[in-house]
C-alpha cells in the first residue's frame, strides 16, 4: 500500500493548493492514506472547523496537529463530532479535548493507526514523548502504524526514528516547516524522515511575510505574522508499505506546486 504524509499546511495557501491537487495526485500516485498535519491551517495559526472540513474534503484522511491545536475555539467542535479524525498530541493532560491516537481503514481495505505525539526539547512541557510511543504501541493490534512526532530538535526526532524503529512504520517530524532531506528506511523497516516541511508558501519566513517578521527580529516591535502567498508548494513523502508486516519498503519525497 501507498501512503502519503504531508507536512503543516499553513493558512489559505496551503489549503487551496491541496483543494487543487490534492485528489489527482491521490489517483495518478495511487495513494491509498493521507495524513496531513492540520495545526497552521486557519491564518497561519491553529485550525478551525471551516479549515478542517475544506482539508477533509480535499482528500486528508487523518489530520494531526501540535502545539498551535486549541488557537481556534472552534476546534472543540471538531474533537466532539470526529474525534477518529482530527488528532491532538497523546501526552498532553488526559482532560485536554481530542485524542491523539486513531486507526482508519484505508481506501485499499487495510487498517491504518495514526499518532500524534510532541517533542519535549525546545517545546511546551508535555509528558515523556518515549513513553507515550510506548504505552500507545501496547494498546495497538495494527500492522501499520504512522507517528507524527510535532517537535523541534533534530536530535529528538532522530532519538524517536532509532527508538520505534522495527515496531511502526515511519516516523514523521512536522512543527520546524523546513523540509530535510534525510529520509531512509531504518535497519528494522521504519521509514525515518526529521521534517516533512509545509504546505503553505515558502516565499516566506516558515509561512509568514518576510517584511513582518524582519521587523519583528531587527527591532523588537510587534508585528503582526501575516501569512505570505507566494511560491505555494505541498511538501510530503509518499511511503511504500508491506501491509502484512507494517514494514515500510521506500520512502520518497515529494512537492506538490501550483502548476
């Protein structure tokens, strides 16, 4: 089977491109899951119900998120009526809303476990990343399992590829939006990739207009993020997976553009 992950879609740039291409790149690719981080969708900042029905219908099975899930009030509304399909990070508070663990069937017929799950380093404190991996891994009777792993450091990222690696089926980082270029297949067949990048406009700073965000660095007044528009692409990596071992056999790189 064919996944694909894609990395946080940033305001309306990112969702319109994915309105647009997303389901045809879905058929020619032969794509049988989506996942796609969700958390930057409205404005730049957090997701609303408006964004994550548009995101739904463009062809996002799964929607993970981060650190920026609960900007938008409305999000709660979403946790109530699709819990299966909009994910938050498992080891936030157990009474924060949503959850961050789910299994959908794929279009291929195969079940597919998707977490969610954020870093500690550079990050808002959040329980122990490695035990929750663990202790979500005990409750899980599919072969396929995707972690989105929201955090900063590389060297927790990696720490994280190295630790599941031979018990899911990748490892995505999201949350830096720059996309590496470090993806393998680890010795115990787990796709590893530190960042899937962004799908929002990349003539930017991580999303937002240059001329505001260099104000804001060079001198200390508060600008406001606006998200930029220009050189709009959808970064991701599209995984090869054996459905009867969870093993992944590649992972590829992808960009989709405007044109």
């Amino acid at each position: 089977m064919r996944i694909l992950c894609l990395g946080d879609v940033v305001g309306s740039p990112g969702r319109e491109l994915l309105t647009k291409r997303l389901m045809a790149f879905r058929h020619e690719r032969k794509i049988d899951f989506v996942v796609g981080n969700v958390e930057n969708a409205t404005d730049g900042s957090g997701v609303s119900l408006a964004s994550y029905k548009a995101l739904r219908a463009a062809g996002i099975d799964v929607c993970t998120t981060g650190d920026h899930v609960y900007k938008r009030a409305d999000v709660l509304k979403v946790f109530e009526r699709e819990p299966e399909r909009l994910l938050r990070p498992h080891n936030y508070p157990r009474e924060a809303a949503g959850r961050g663990v789910t299994t959908i069937v794929s279009d291929g017929g195969v079940p597919v476990s998707v977490m969610n799950i954020q870093g500690r380093v550079f990050m808002d404190p959040a329980d122990d990343p490695f035990r929750t991996a663990t202790e979500l891994l005990l409750g899980l009777k599919t072969k396929v399992v995707i972690l989105d792993f929201h955090a900063e450091a590389t060297s927790e990222k990696r720490a994280m590829g190295w630790y599941l690696d031979g018990k899911v089926t990748a490892v995505v980082g999201t949350h830096t939006h720059v996309p590496t270029a470090d993806e393998e297949i680890l010795p115990h067949g787990t796709a590893y990739i530190s960042d899937l990048g962004m799908s929002g406009p990349y003539r930017s700073v991580i999303g937002r207009s240059t001329a505001n965000v260099l104000k804001s660095f060079t001198t200390r007044m508060y600008a406001p993020f606006t998200v930029a528009t220009h050189d709009v692409r959808a970064c991701g990596v599209i995984l090869d997976v054996d459905e009867a071992t969870g093993r992944s056999r590649s992972i590829e790189r992808i960009t989709l553009r405007e044109d």
